[in-house]
C-alpha cells in the first residue's frame, strides 16, 4: 500500500526492455546517437510542428533551466505559491537562472487564476532601476493538488502573461496524467494554448530517470546546447535517456500508464468518500488526491503498513481545512498500482472508522 509518491515505484516492463536493448554494442555519446534523434522526431510528430527537445535526467533540472531561458538574473518568475519550483527544488531555479526572483501566487487546488495573475503582475512596481521586471509565468500541469489546468485555462492565463511580454512555461512532470485527464491533443494543451516550453516528465510516469525541455519556438531554445553542457545536465551515455523516452511514447504507452494511474486515483477517491471520519475537500482530476481523516483512521493504515505523507492545507480555504483531531494527507498512485492494494486500503480505513461512525 504504497501511495507516498509516482517517483517510488520503478520503471514499466517496456521501458526496463528498452534500457537493456540499448545496452548492447557501441554509441556515439552525449546525443549524437541515433536513438536520440528518433525521439526528437517523434517528439515533433506528437507536438504536431518542429521542437527542439533536450533530455535531462532530473525534473528539478529540466524547470531550472527551462526558466533560465525566459528571464536573466534580475527577472521575476511567476508561479503558483506551492509550485514545486518554489516549494520544493532547494532555489534550484533561482540557481540555474543565477538569481531570477520566484514570487507565488495563491489559489484553491494550487491553480493560479486569471484574476490572480492579473492582479499580482498589477501589483508589483515598475520603478527602474529598483524594482524586478517580470519575465516569465511557470504553470504545472497536473497541480501540486492533483488539479487539471483545462485547454481553456491555460489559453486564459498565457493570453495574459503574453500581452505582459512574459514567456509561459508549464511543469509536467505529471504531463500524461492531465493529457489522459484531459482527452486532449499534446498540442492542444501546450503551445496552440500558448506554452512556450515545456518540462516533460516521464519518470513518476513510468521511466527510471528522463526528463525532456521541449521547446515550441526552437530559436529559444538557441542557448541550451551550452546551458545544459555547463549545468552538468548532458549525460555521456545520453542513449539510455533516449531509450527510456522512446519506449515511454511508442504506440501511447505513457497515456495507457497515465490512464491507469488516473483510474486507480479515482477508485480510491471514490471509496474514501464514502467512508465516515474522511473528507475530500478537492475532487482528483489526475492521480493524487488530498483527503482530510481522522487521526484514528491514519494511525490505523499506517499500523497496516499503509506510506503516504501528512500534506498543508493552507490551500484550502480556512473553512475547509482540517480540524482538531483531523489532518489531511497525500496519496498518489501510479502506473503500478494494483486494484488489490487499493480495497486494502479502503478496507482498513472503513474498519477504523465504524466507531467514529457511532459516534
């Protein structure tokens, strides 16, 4: 009963294939191989238009320097207030852009709305040369809550930083899951929307370690060849990072993955629900979600042996979060989730709550 995080489980069969194929015989290194350049094309076909693609093998590198190709050391990045590269990348971004200034915005479900965003770049001065000057706005698709951005919200939102002259930037590392979530194109919900580059994460998804920067306007993208090389991000046997991305998109393996994950989210979802002693006060659109229990029902689970993390709820509103005796916490499900860890889970967490039920 594993559900503290994608990232803890390993690599779908396809992909550990993949990696052991592309261990035999000899390669030219750091991406002159021919595995890359096929992902590169297949990467443009699934995009619909030419892009320029560089794998990486860590999404706190592929956001870092994402960024540092929308904004120079003395710019802001917009982001939501509990966006990974601001909660939880130890300032990697602020690094890899030698001193870009992060400022969050706040939102329910860690969404940043339109009215939000237009207010916060509102907000901030213009008095140079004192003042920061905005440079990019960063979105991640799907939401440090388990939120979906849909096609018409991202349009919104990079309408907005574009009429500002802000490059747009979208975190996915849980990319397939908001597309699966979606029904949508890749394209649809990237740069037709107005996304500039994105951070494609495979690795919860179901690879080892790949991550990929895929660039819309590959001019942009101008700077990265050397970017990469000196942030220590190009790997010399970068035919293992291919092989994973290549067997990750052929015939729609990282949407059938996706989909999984997803569906296992909502039956937990659902079952949860109907349990005493357990809220849900945001409905999951991909595969995390956010219950608030009861203090009795997770110390029953973890007794079981159930891994899952306690969560803030500060992105709640104050009538929403949890109460005395009350806490809310993180479940994520992958690729890898079985339907039997998923009704042990339940089942526990019923079992604990029948006295709170007569209560």
């Amino acid at each position: 009963m594993f559900f503290a995080s994608d990232n803890g489980l390993g690599a779908s069969d396809k992909v550990m294939q993949a990696i052991l194929a592309a261990n035999g015989g000899a390669r030219l290194g750091y991406g002159n191989d021919d595995a890359t350049k096929a992902v590169e094309r297949r990467l443009a076909d699934l995009f619909e238009r030419e892009v320029a693609v560089f794998m990486v093998a860590t999404g706190t590198a592929a956001n870092g320097l994402a960024l540092s190709t929308l904004t120079p050391p003395w710019g802001i990045v917009l982001c939501h207030d509990e966006s990974h590269v601001i909660e939880d990348e130890c300032c990697g971004p602020e690094f890899f852009t030698g001193g870009a200034k992060l400022v969050g915005i706040p939102g329910r479900g860690a969404k940043i709305t339109a009215k939000a965003l237009e207010a916060t770049i509102a907000s901030l001065g213009r008095r140079v040369p004192h003042n920061a000057p905005i440079h990019a706005l960063s979105i991640t698709q799907s939401t440090e809550l388990g939120q979906v951005y849909s096609v018409a919200e991202v349009t919104e939102l990079a309408g907005i930083a574009k009429r500002h002259g802000l490059g747009v930037h979208m975190d996915g590392a849980r990319f397939a899951n908001a597309v699966a979530a979606l029904g949508c194109t890749p394209a649809e919900i990237t740069w037709k929307a107005g996304v500039d580059v994105l951070s494609f994460g495979t690795t919860k998804g179901g690879t080892i370690a790949c991550e990929a920067l895929v660039y819309f306007d590959p001019a942009k993208a101008s700077e990265m060849v050397r970017r990469r090389m000196r942030a220590g991000h190009l790997l010399s046997k970068h035919r293992f990072l291919a092989a994973q991305m290549e067997a990750f998109l052929d015939g729609g393996h990282w949407l059938e993955l996706a989909r999984h994950a997803n569906a296992t989210a909502a039956r937990l979802a659902e079952g949860l629900a109907a349990i005493p002693g357990v809220r849900l006060p945001i409905t999951p659109e991909a595969n995390g979600l956010f219950p608030i229990f009861r203090q009795e029902i997770v110390d029953a689970l973890k007794a079981e042996g159930a891994v899952f993390y306690p969560w803030s709820d500060k992105g709640l509103p104050e009538a929403e979060r949890a109460g005395p005796g009350e806490c809310m916490m993180r479940l994520v499900t992958s690729f890898a989730t079985s339907a039997a860890d998923i009704e042990r889970f339940l089942s526990i967490a019923a079992k604990a709550a029948r006295p709170l039920a007569a209560e």
